[in-house]
C-alpha cells in the first residue's frame, strides 16, 4: 500500500519536473543553435554545437555590464528591503499600536499598484531627483513591491518566536537593539533567507520599471535583452543564451537558503 | 494579547518612508492627472470626473476587464491546488530534497520577457517542442492564430511560471509541522486525506494566504509574458487589463484617461483582495473552532 502510494508520489513528482525543465532545456538547446538553424529545422537537440552566443555576450562590455548593473540593484534593494522590514516585522509581530492593521494591510496594497501605473511618476520623480539613471533609483523603485513582501513574510517567522524570549533577555538586562541582533536575529535567519530570496527574485527579473529608469549607466540585463529584437529580425540565439545565464545568480542564491526553506516556515498570524 | 505600545511606530517608521517615497508621490501624481486634460506640459485645465465616467463606459475596457477575471480565477484554480500536490511531493531530506527545490525554483528565476519570448518559439509548430508534440498528437494547435489556443497558451505559461512559487510556500508551511502530530495521526489510524484536511491543511493556512494574494496580484497584473508570447492577439483574446491600460498611456499619450483609468483599475484589485483577505481569514477561523468541536 504505502510503496504504491509512494511510487504514484513519484510519477507526479517526475512529471512535473518534466513540465517545469523542458521549456527551459528548450532555452538552453537554442543558446548552443545558431539563429538560421533555430529557424530552419526543428531538432531535439543542437546539429551544429556552438558557443558563438554566449561568446557574444562574455566578450561585449555592454552586455555583461548588464548583469552587473543588475546586480548592484538587486544587491542594493535586498539589503534595504531587509534592513527595514525587519524592525517594522518585529513591532507587528509583538506589539498593538494605534493603526497597526491598518498599516499592514495598507502595506499591502503596494503590491497591488500595477507597475503600468506608475511608469511615468516615477520617470518624473526620479528626473526632478536627479536620479535618473542611477542604480539607487532601480533599488528604491522595487522597494515599492519587495518591503511589504518582506515585512509580511518576516512577521510570519517572528510571531512563531515565542515572546518569553524576548522577556528573558530584557530582565538580563539587553538592550533593544543588542537583544535584537545577537539573541533574536540568530532565530529567524530562516525567515531573513526566505524573504532575500523572494526579495532577490521578484527584483532580479522584473522589467518594466528598470527599463524606464535607466539608460545607459545602469541598463539591466533584462532592458539590455530587449536589444535583441530588431528590424532585422530576433536574435533568438543571443536572447536564450542571455536567458540561461541569467538563471544562474538566482540558481545560486536558491542553493544557499534551500537548507533555510527546508525548515520550514508556518506563518502564525497573517 | 500583545502590549500596546505606540513608540513600536518608530520601528515601523524607516519602512513608512520607503514605502511612501515610492508610493503616495506617485500616487498623487497619478491622482493629478487623472482630473485634469493635459493638452501640453504648460496648459492644462481642470475636468474633474469627466475621465472616471469616460473609462467606466468604455466597452473595451469591460472587455479587457472579463478576460482578467476569467485568466486570474483560472491562474488560482489550476495554480494552488497544483502547487499543494506538488509540495507534497517534494523529498523533504538529503541532497534529492535539495535538488528539487533548485529545479522546482529555476522557471521563477527567468525574466519575464525571456519567459515569453522562449514559449513564442517552444509553442511553435514547425520549430518548437510543445507545438510539434502537439502536431505529432494530431491537435490542430496554433496559439498566433487560434484565440483559444492562445489563451490556454498563456495560462499554461503561466502555470509552468508561478505554480513553484506556491509550491515554495507550501513547502516551507509543511516543514513546520513537527513530527509528533504526524505520530498522533497514525496512532488514531487516520487516513491520508484526514492527515492533509486536519494536519496538513491547517498548518499550511499563512503560507496559502501569501501564495494566493500573491498569485491573485500579480495574476491581475501581468503585462510582459502575453506581450512578448501574443502581444495581446489574435484580435484581443489575450489582452488584459495591464495591456490595455499600457495601449492607452503609451499608444495614445492619454494621459488624463490613463490615470483615471490605472486608478479604478487599483481600486479594483484593492478590493478583490480585501474581499479575499476577509474570506481566507474567516475560513481559517471557522476550521479551528470545528476543530476543537470535533
């Protein structure tokens, strides 16, 4: 009984996994095709290997200086969208305070604005600023849908922290801020890795406010991409190349905080 | 309960400044514009409600409005439900578990417009894996010419994108459970589906509510994936909201109706969420008081 259920586990699970890597194998099989044979044939896999596109993109400065533009914004807005939800995470998890529903949820919302909606004021904020082009101005941008995400998340993990550990450390005489981060933090690293992943991921590939916020200085990858369509045709070539490595940053990150998710996070109140 | 303490608002202060820097300056602006006709940056005169009345009778817009509604109940009917078997499914130790949580995570991890433009070419009939299975099973499939097949197209996309990140969610709630309730259960001889409704289910409720909020969204708000897989065709069979909103900002430099336009389009999903927030929560409390009934 208990090995039949299990086998039938395993069908779903490999099925699945099927359906999850194909598109992606299907990525990765054109990154090695060239553009004519892409267009050509159809063929399971490469007929003539190459590796023109990706030396396209290893020997272009501005395409890799895409990816590490993207990177210091990515890595800008992590720290910040950590550094902040952390504090406010804490007060929601442990105190009542005069609209504090109110604000969580309002928090919320911001991850409703669709980001169509704010293209324009932000160009404008962002020009008044003289922002433009920066990659703060990227990272503060995706603060708008990253600090609720992350907030909410990190309540989750504090509210399973039961509060006598906080009692305990103040009647020993702790202070705030070094309770916070030699007794507390050590306790919801879990949650800290959760949400820089999410914060990571949903920050690394969004692409309508990065375009608009920068041009050349701090182009991402995602807008360098675009390039790849032009009046002469796509480069289907290049894009999947540029697609399949940019798999990898995150593929990294997910390999570091699996041990964190595997532990498991229940979210007490929400 | 919890303390009441109001110096706690000066936690939550630095995340007030982020979150209001990059939101209600914006807002206001869009708030701005949306009363006003924008004839050039210097001339602009006033017209109150007039583009609010304007979009709310725009048919297209009820239109666009249908199909959102219509994608985003199909993108949760499919997604969670697949999402909880999967995290089911999952190893939950040693390097398999590992493994899986990678390659269930990479479809997250691709940008939007590369994820729309591989599925342009994998859904291709004479070059790409689904399209030509699909030909070799005999479907007359052709998602550029065929609305249904476009839109299933775009769903599926959709499915293959974001079900991980539910699966994610759940994953990490079923991690939680500590062992000994697993024990218990198999002492009183539950079964499988009373261990997942009385156990499992419970304990998933937080992770299910950020899984479905956030599905419900950014579901409500795609843009990139369909642009780049239909560019919203054939005819207007894939043309969300976003889409819809983005032809009359950009296409049409409108941008007194635009603003009207993206503001009942907030409070739309504003409210569906609301709505949600309300019902999952009262759900969640009904479970537990049949529990301690039972």
């Amino acid at each position: 009984m208990d090995e039949r259920r299990f086998r039938k586990r395993s069908i779903f699970l490999i099925a699945y996994l099927l359906f999850a890597l194909l598109p992606i194998y299907w990525m990765v099989n054109m990154s090695f095709r060239s553009n004519e044979e892409i267009l050509s044939s159809f063929s399971l896999w490469p007929q003539h290997f190459t590796l023109a596109s990706y030396k396209t993109i290893f020997t272009d400065p501005s395409w890799y200086d895409g990816y590490i533009n993207s990177l210091i914004y990515v890595a800008i807005n992590t720290v910040i969208s950590i550094g902040v939800a952390l504090p406010a995470a804490y007060a929601f998890s442990r105190y009542s305070f005069l609209g504090d529903k109110h604000v969580f949820f309002w928090l919320l919302t911001n991850r409703m604005t669709p980001p169509a909606v704010f293209l324009l004021p932000f160009f404008q904020l962002y020009t008044t600023l003289g922002l433009m082009d920066t990659h703060i101005a990227v990272a503060l941008a995706h603060l708008l849908f990253n600090v609720p995400l992350a907030v909410w998340i990190l309540e989750g993990f504090m509210s399973g922290i039961p509060r006598e550990i906080d009692e305990t450390a103040y009647i020993d005489g702790y202070g705030f801020p070094r309770f916070f981060l030699t007794v507390f933090l050590p306790l919801i690293k879990a949650g800290v890795g959760v949400a820089a992943f999410f914060c990571f991921m949903f920050s690394w590939v969004e692409l309508l406010l990065a375009r608009t916020l920068t041009s050349v200085n701090a182009k991402p990858i995602v807008a360098t991409m675009t390039r790849t369509v032009s009046a002469s045709g796509m480069d289907w070539a290049t894009l999947a190349a540029a697609g399949t490595l940019t798999i990898v940053p995150g593929a990294i990150v997910i390999w570091f905080v699996r041990h964190y998710i595997a532990k498991g996070f229940a979210m007490g109140r929400v | 309960m919890k303390p009441i303490n109001q110096r706690a608002w000066f936690l939550v202060l630095p995340v007030f400044l982020c979150v209001a820097f990059s939101a209600i300056l914006p807002l206001m602006t869009v708030v701005n514009y949306s009363v006003q006709d924008i004839i050039s940056p210097e001339r602009r005169v006033f017209v109150g409600t007039e583009w609010f009345a304007a979009v709310l009778r725009d048919e297209e817009l009820h239109g666009a409005l249908l199909r959102q509604l219509g994608f985003s109940l199909a993108v949760l009917l499919v997604e969670i439900p697949l999402g909880i078997c999967l995290a089911l499914s999952m190893p939950a130790q040693g390097w398999r578990a590992s493994a899986v949580l990678v390659v269930v995570a990479l479809s997250l991890l691709i940008p939007w417009n590369v994820v729309g433009t591989i599925w342009q070419i994998y859904g291709r009939a004479d070059i790409g894996l689904l399209g030509a299975a699909l030909q070799a099973l005999g479907v007359d499939y052709n998602y550029t010419g065929d609305a249904t097949d476009a839109w299933v197209t775009v769903l599926v996309m959709d499915v293959w994108h974001w079900t991980p990140l539910v699966a994610l969610l759940c994953f990490a709630g079923l991690r939680s459970i500590p062992d000994a309730y697993y024990q218990a259960a198999r002492i009183d001889g539950a079964s499988k589906f009373a261990v997942f409704r009385y156990i499992q289910l419970p304990k998933m409720r937080g992770v299910l509510m950020i899984a479905v909020l956030l599905r419900f969204m950014d579901s409500f708000m795609i843009y990139t994936e369909p642009f780049v897989l239909t560019g919203g065709g054939p005819g207007n069979a894939t043309t969300f909201l976003s889409q819809y909103l983005t032809q009359k900002a950009v296409g049409q430099f409108d941008l007194g109706p635009a603003a009207a336009f993206s503001l009942i389009y907030f409070l739309i999903i504003l409210l569906l969420c609301f709505i949600l927030y309300n019902w999952m929560q009262s759900v969640g409390t009904q479970d537990k008081s049949e529990v301690a009934h039972g």
